[in-house]
C-alpha cells in the first residue's frame, strides 16, 4: 500500500515538475521571493533576531510571516510569477522561432555569399531533395546488386565444392577400378602360368589320376586370415569330382610332376558351366596335399582312410 502511494506521489510530482506551467512559476516565484529560501535553508539561528518592515523578528517563522504582511506581498507572491509564467509560455516560443528564423536566414545568406565568391551556382532546393532522393535511389540499388552479387559467388563456391568432391571421388573410384584390373591381370597371368607349366610336364597316363587322387578327401580352403572351410570330396567315375555328394566338375589336363613331387589340374564346371579352377599341390605325404587354387586361395588335400 505504501509502495503504491510512494509511486503515486512521484508520478505526481515529476508531471508537475515536467510540466511548462508549473515549472515557469516556480522558477518565477523562486526569482521573485528568493529571501524566504534563503532565510530558512542558509541563515542559522544565531544571526536573529532580524529587521524587516520595521520589525524585529526572533526567528525564521516571524521572518516569512512579516515578509508576507507587506504591502506589496501580493505582487511578488502570486501576480509577477504568474505574470512571468504566462509570458513565457505564450511569448518565448514565438522569440525562440523568430532567433532560430534568424539564425537560419543568417546561414543560408553566408552560404549564398560564400558560393558568390567561389564562383559557384546554388542548387534550388527542389532540385536537391531531388538529386538526394535518386542518390538514395542509385545507392539502395547498388546494394540490390551486392547482395546478389555476394549470392551468386556463394552459390559458385558451393558448386566448386561439389564439383570438387565429385572430382575427388571420381578419382578414388578410378583408383579402384585400376587395382581390380591390376588384380585381375596378375590372376589371369598366374593362372596362365600355371597352365602353362601344365604344358611343359609331360602328361602321363590317366590311371595316375586313379592311383593318386581317387577317393574320398578332406577339403580344406582359406576364407579370409585365419578362418578357413571344411569340404567333403570323393573322386571316381574316370574324373568326376564331387562335393558333399554331388557333381561338381570334371577333371581335366592332370599333370605329376615326380622330380618335385607336383601335381597340377584344372577343375572344369560340368556340362553347362563355365567356371575353371587351377590346382597345383604338393605331395606332403601319401594322404596330404597342399597348394593353392588358383594361385591365390590356400588349399589342402586330406585323404579320408
């Protein structure tokens, strides 16, 4: 409740302050009775009693009561501020136009004398607000045009940069593409290595592939590092070969190599396919083969007894 009649009180106050009525006629009053707050704010106690109008006055309160019985109290109370007020209400803003009228006349005649002495034409003013407005004009479109300039070269560095990152993965793929082919050449030259060396060694008779490789094996094949696939193999039937009890492939151009107990063959898809494999193994024992298929996958050959 109190906080509320503080605020009040201050709005109060500061309308009244920021007012141009109020605040003339206390300015006026002030000028017109300065003694009464000078008296009660600056003279002490020790400097009464006083003389005014005659009269002796003991105190402060005796002093403003005898100020204001004098004759004229009336005039410099209320009648000269409120006078003074008025006036300056309603006269001084026409004398303040009237000296900012003047001051401008007196600006615009040094200019004129100024431009008269260089030599130089005024410009109408008109003509000015004119030339302003299309300066205006001209600059808002110049920055139209900046701003889509500075679009355009953000939308070019953002193609650049796809441009290049396509670039840059069109190169990672041809890289590729040249190691698979890379890849696939040295496989096709090993495995026509291999069949090559298949033509070098005699061919021997074809029961050499019965008394070598008929019957049931073991077959054991690299996956990837460490890991590796078991298979069940049986040859018989000539060069039949199968796997887990079927029919797989056909082999063909068996080769012994004795002197360094080799055996190479290729395994031919049967009848409709194409697929090829190489063999070449060494004779570890009677019972174990090992080598590699193709050239590449590590291979081994275990007889099932």
């Amino acid at each position: 409740m109190f906080e509320e009649l503080s605020k009040d009180i201050k709005a109060a106050l500061y309308e009244r302050m920021s007012s141009p009525l109020y605040s003339s006629f206390i300015i006026s009053w002030l000028l017109c009775n300065w003694q009464i707050p000078y008296v009660t704010i600056f003279v002490s106690k020790e400097y009464f009693p006083l003389t005014i109008n005659s009269t002796e006055v003991k105190d402060k309160i005796e002093y403003i009561q005898q100020y204001i019985l004098n004759d004229c109290y009336c005039i410099k109370l209320f009648f000269i501020p409120l006078v003074s007020t008025i006036l300056f209400i309603t006269v001084f803003p026409f004398l303040t136009n009237g000296a900012f009228w003047l001051s401008e006349w007196f600006k615009k005649w040094r200019k004129e004398q100024r431009l008269k002495f260089l030599g130089e034409t005024p410009i109408p003013g008109t003509e000015f607000i004119k030339i302003k407005a299309d300066y205006e004009q001209q600059v808002a479109n110049l920055s139209v045009l900046v701003n889509e300039k500075n679009r355009i070269e953000e939308e070019k560095n953002k193609l650049m940069n796809s441009n290049y990152q396509i670039e840059k993965e069109s190169r990672r793929k041809d890289e590729e593409n040249k190691k698979a082919n890379d890849e696939i050449l040295l496989n096709g030259k090993t495995i026509d290595d291999l069949r090559s060396k298949l033509d070098d060694v005699v061919e021997i008779r074809p029961s050499f592939l019965e008394d070598i490789m008929y019957g049931k094996w073991e077959y054991t094949y690299s996956l990837s590092v460490g890991q590796s696939a078991v298979e069940s193999i049986e040859i018989k039937d000539k060069n039949k070969y199968f796997r887990n009890g079927q029919y797989v492939f056909d082999i063909d151009r068996f080769h012994y190599d004795p002197k360094n107990r080799i055996i190479r063959f290729i395994k031919l898809e049967k009848a409709g396919g194409e697929r090829s494999f190489t063999n070449e193994l060494k004779i570890i024992t009677k019972n174990i083969f090992e080598g590699k298929e193709d050239g590449v996958t590590t291979i081994k050959y275990t007889r099932v007894v």
